[in-house]
C-alpha cells in the first residue's frame, strides 16, 4: 500500500505535536529532557490513550529511539 505525501504529512505533523506537548510537560514539571526521559513519559501516556492516540504515540515513541542511535 502507498500513501502521497499529503496523506502521510497529517500524521507526522500530529506526532509532532505529540512529542512537542511532552517537551512542554516535563519542562513544566522541572524534569530533565532527554530522549530517554521523553520516552519514558510517552510510554506512561499509552495506558490512558485511545487506539488512534496510541498509535501516534507508538510513532513518537519509535521516532525518538531511531533518532537517538544515529
């Protein structure tokens, strides 16, 4: 199956904003930033999410482990 890149940009743009509202969350908190600590905090979300925000969330989440091993 293929996708434009109209339909594949949406949901990039949706993980995004997923992770830039957990960068907000742990600055909030006072918590350090880091890829793990994102991670982490990504993964404590998946319990309370819903099937379309997990998926995006999983997204965020295997972006940020492929990121930090280049």
């Amino acid at each position: 199956m293929k996708f434009s890149a109209g339909e594949i940009q949406p949901l990039w743009d949706e993980v995004a904003r997923i992770i830039g509202e957990s960068v907000i969350q742990l600055r909030h908190r006072g918590e350090p930033l880091t890829a793990d600590s994102l991670i982490e905090y990504l993964e404590n979300q998946l319990s309370a999410a819903g099937v379309q925000r997990r998926i995006l969330i999983g997204a965020a989440i295997n972006l940020l482990k492929t990121d930090r091993r280049l």
